[in-house]
C-alpha cells in the first residue's frame, strides 16, 4: 500500500473540499465551488495561488500563453 505524503495538509484540504459540497451540494458552475473553496482554504489557514498563470505549448507552440489554469493549487509540497 503506498502511503500518503503530507497526510495532514492532503486530509486538510479533502477536509475542506468535502465542506463546500455538504454545504452548496451539486448543480453549481465550476467558478463557484471554486470561489467558495478559495474561501474555505483562507478560513482555515491552508495557502495556496489560484487561477495560477499558465503557458500552453503544443508540438513546439505556444498555444495558450498567459492565459489562467482553472482549479486552485495547493502548495507546491503536494
């Protein structure tokens, strides 16, 4: 069985991604889970960057320079 890195900052933000559904449920868009997981982070002290700037490159080209990547990233430890 392969164990868990940073078990403690993975369950914590499982912990809060399991928060924001209990309590808005399903049928949102992407962007409001998103603004409201955003908020439960910050609540509960876990940093992270969201809509991290992000370039693209396709078979040598940049496809997509600058643009935003969706979701939020958690630390760079995970």
């Amino acid at each position: 069985m392969t164990e868990i890195l940073f078990k403690e900052l993975s369950f914590a933000i499982i912990g809060a991604a399991m928060e924001v559904h209990r309590i808005l449920g399903p049928g949102f868009l992407e962007a409001v889970y998103q603004a409201a997981l955003e908020h439960e982070l910050a609540l509960r002290g876990i940093p992270f960057e969201a809509q991290k700037r992000l370039a693209v490159t396709y078979k040598g080209r940049c496809i997509l320079s600058g643009g935003r990547q969706p979701g939020v990233e958690g630390l760079s430890k995970l």
